[in-house]
C-alpha cells in the first residue's frame, strides 16, 4: 500500500506543478522531485520482496500507515525547503528585523 500511497502523492504533486501558475514559486518541483524519488526506491523494494518471497503488495494496515508517514516526511521535507529558501521573503525580513 506503501507503493501506492506515495505514487498517487508523485503523481498529484506532478500534477498540481505543471498546471499551479503558482507551482513554481511554492517549489512544488521539491515535492514532487521527493515523491518522484521515494516511488523509484519503494518500487524497487517492492520487487526484490516479490522476488525472494513473491508478494509484491502488502495489504495490510501497517502498509497503509507507513504510507501514510512516508507522505508525511515528503510533506516536512518539502516544507523545510520553503522555509529556507522563502519565497515571499517574509520570514528572513522578520528575523533580520529582529536581529
């Protein structure tokens, strides 16, 4: 479920990047480069576990849940690179501000 999970996330953020006017000053591309990157590994994992125990999808709640936390990370990894780069520039004009 874990493989699915994270291909519909690739495939929404893809998407959401290509037609969004705003998809590129938000770096959905991050998103979806992260999503993209993490169904190629999962993908692979996937069919060595169909190789040496012939089960290619695990159906089972802990799949889902892993999925799920997968996305999650995806998400904060996304959200870090917008907080570092920021770009409307609000929050590095507050912190200088600050300083």
């Amino acid at each position: 479920m874990w493989l699915l999970t994270m291909l519909f996330m690739a495939v929404m953020s893809t998407l959401l990047w290509y037609i969004w006017e705003k998809g590129d000053e938000y770096r959905v591309d991050i998103l979806a480069l992260v999503s993209w990157g993490t169904v190629i590994m999962v993908f692979a994992d996937h069919l060595m576990g169909y190789i040496e125990e012939g089960v290619f999808l695990d159906t089972s709640s802990n799949a889902l849940l892993l999925g799920f936390l997968l996305a999650t990370f995806a998400l904060m990894l996304w959200a870090i690179a917008l907080i570092i780069e920021d770009p409307k520039g609000k929050i590095w004009k507050r912190v200088r501000a600050e300083t």
